[in-house]
C-alpha cells in the first residue's frame, strides 16, 4: 500500500491494515492509479478498493474480487462471488471448439442490477472468503484440464 495513502487516512490504514496485508500475501493488487491520488480529498477512502486477482480464463486481466471500504468510509469488507458458467455465443471469437465450454465469472443480480457478493465483519470470515473464492478457481482448473483430456478423445 503506498505510504501517501497511509499517512493520509492514518485511522481508516488502522482497521484495513490486516486486509491489505493478507490479500497482498495471497497475490492480490490493488487496481487504482496512484497518479490520480490527491492529498486530503475525502473520497480518497476509495484507493482502499478495487482488490484484483487475475483468473485463469483471462489474460493479462484482472478482475476486481474484494473491497474494504464503503462511500460513507467505514469498513465494509464485500468480496465478490464467481461461478463457474457457460459462456454466451459471442463471448469466445473465431473457433469455438478450441475453447472450453463454460467460463469463470462474477455474475451480476439483474433485480438489484449489481455483482453478487458477500459481506464479512471480521478477518476469520474475510480469510473463509477469500478460501471460497480459491476453491472456485481450483474447481474451474480442474474442469479445464479434464475438458482438455476430453477434447483429445473426441
């Protein structure tokens, strides 16, 4: 986390440090330029987000999975779900059959039209997360490689 931050929000650093700590060890980063960070601004709360990984069905992207801080400040530990999906017809280009059938993704909740989620209070639960979120990426490896083994029979 880059220090500018930390001496500016010294008390919000307080209670995300734990987080920030434990999602760096687990190869996360966060998504925000720090080119655009401005000293004092009160909505600076929000460089605390946008916690990325990159998933195996992209390249060279990442896709954001947690956030520590809600719009009023406070502490609000969302971390995104993904699923293991079929993809729609035109998600893959060219040839089809070379591409696995199915895609890992966050859906969105077309009633409440945001990305589901799930919202913790503690670092015990935030870790219990963080572990669903791993065990979705080994499910998702494991139907790519036995995709694979497949695609070599047929």
């Amino acid at each position: 986390m880059d220090k500018r931050l930390i001496d500016d929000m010294p008390v919000l650093w307080e209670k995300v440090k734990p987080y920030v700590e434990y999602l760096e060890s687990m190869g996360f980063k966060t998504s925000h330029q720090m080119a655009y960070f401005h000293p004092g601004n009160e909505e600076n709360y929000t460089f605390f987000n946008g916690w990325q990984y990159q998933l195996p069905n992209r390249r060279n992207e990442w896709e954001v999975v947690v956030d520590l801080v809600s719009y009023t400040g406070e502490l609000k530990l969302e971390i995104y779900k993904f699923s293991i999906v079929k993809p729609p017809k035109h998600y893959w280009c060219g040839d089809n059959k070379a591409k696995p059938p199915f895609i890992l993704t966050n859906l969105r909740d077309d009633v409440n039209d945001c990305y589901e989620s799930t919202i913790v209070d503690n670092l015990t639960d935030f870790k219990k997360e963080i572990g669903k979120f791993f065990n979705t990426i080994k499910k998702y490896n494991e139907k790519i490689k036995k995709h694979e083994l497949e695609k070599d029979f047929t």
